[in-house]
C-alpha cells in the first residue's frame, strides 16, 4: 500500500480494494468484536447500513494499562468531536491512532455506552435485561484478560450526538448514510474492541441494529 493511500480516502467499494486488506470482517448487529492493530497499519470501519452507532475502545497492545482517554483526546484538540485529523490519545497522552479520512464528518466520545443499569433508568423497568454495549465490552474484553474496570469512557463511531443550547448532549438521528466509513492509522500497536451498539430505545441505530463492516489493510510499503 502507498503512503497516499494511508492518508485519502481508501473505501470506494472496489473489489480490488477489498482484496488488499489483511482482515476483512462482518461484525453482526448487536455483536462484540476484537482485533490487534499494528503500528503502522489502517484500520477502516464502514457503516454498511447507515446510521449504526459503533461502540470503541482501544488499548496498548502489549500494555493494556494504557488505554484511550476521552478526556485528553478532547482537551488536545479542542472539539467536541472526532473527524478526519483527529488523534486518538491514550492515558498516558501518547497518539494512539489518528483518523485519516472520514465519510461521515463527526463522531462521539462524550456520550459512552449504554447499559442494563442506563437502560433502566432512562426508559423504564421493561428494558432491564435488554442486551447492551457494556455487556459486549465486558464479554470481549475477558478474552483479553481483563475485567469491568477495564472499561473506560469509548468512541462511538458514526453516532450523532448534538449538543443543545442549554448544553445538554442529545442521542439524536443518525447522519451517517449506507456504506459510511471512517479510517485510522496506528501509531502504536493496538488491541481494537468494539461494541457493534445494540440499543433499540433511542435512535442511535434508527431502532434497529444493523451489521458493520471491519477491516485492516497492511502498513504502507507491505
């Protein structure tokens, strides 16, 4: 792969396109997915069906006590959103990752993940064992070892989060269309988790969760 093509927009449906990547996977609708990303290395998440949030974390691979902070990545760049020249930071306030291209132009970090514990709370006790992304975070991050406390404050790829006049954030619709898609190289090597959202009470997903598309294309000159 060519240093341009790390740094332009790589998804243009192509099957010669589809053929370079190193890992091309479906994630199914309401499922956890993981990965190891390496330095070097774009990964490329498409929002095949339009207007699906994707629920994201990212951790040092060989040490996972360093993980993505919101906190700082906001702070740094002085937005409210992650687009295309973003970088995704680490507690330890090193890049992690940063955002290439970006079909869809802005996605959230502040609203987090939604839970059994959220769910109920927001709309009522009939929800409370509806499947959510903390359970898929909880479930793929003990794979790797690690436990709830593990989970911090995540990306949430292609979802629309506006923020009112009286500052409060609203999970609003979705603006991403059909075959969306947002790419990030690695500046370090990283262990992807994703939450592929299965919230149906907001119209986070347009009331229906839809599968993703995840893929890693090689580091350039590979």
């Amino acid at each position: 792969m060519s240093s341009a093509a790390t740094s332009t927009h790589l998804f243009d449906g192509s099957p010669e396109l589809a053929r370079r990547a190193r890992l091309d996977v479906e994630v199914p609708a309401r499922a956890p997915f993981s990965t190891l990303v390496q330095r070097g290395e774009t990964l490329r998440i498409v929002d095949t069906h339009g207007c699906q949030a994707v629920d994201t974390l990212f951790y040092r691979a060989d040490d996972v006590a360093e993980r993505y902070s919101a906190q700082d990545t906001l702070r740094s760049q002085g937005s409210a959103y992650l687009s295309t020249g973003s970088r995704i930071l680490s507690n330890e306030g090193r890049t992690m990752l940063r955002i290439t291209a970006d079909d869809c132009g802005r996605h959230d970090t502040s609203a987090g993940a939604c839970s059994c514990e959220s769910n109920t709370a927001r709309f009522g006790e009939h929800v409370r064992h509806q499947h959510a992304c903390r359970e898929n975070f909880l479930l793929e991050l003990a794979r790797h070892g690690m436990t709830k406390r593990d989970i911090v404050p995540n990306i949430n790829f292609f979802m629309n989060v506006p923020i009112s006049a009286n500052g409060d954030l609203v999970i609003a619709d979705g603006i991403s269309a059909p075959g969306s898609a947002v790419e990030m190289v690695a500046e370090m090597d990283v262990l992807l988790v994703i939450s592929n959202c299965p919230q149906v009470n907001n119209p986070c997903n347009g009331f229906d969760p839809t599968p993703i598309q995840v893929q890693v294309f090689g580091a350039s000159g590979d």
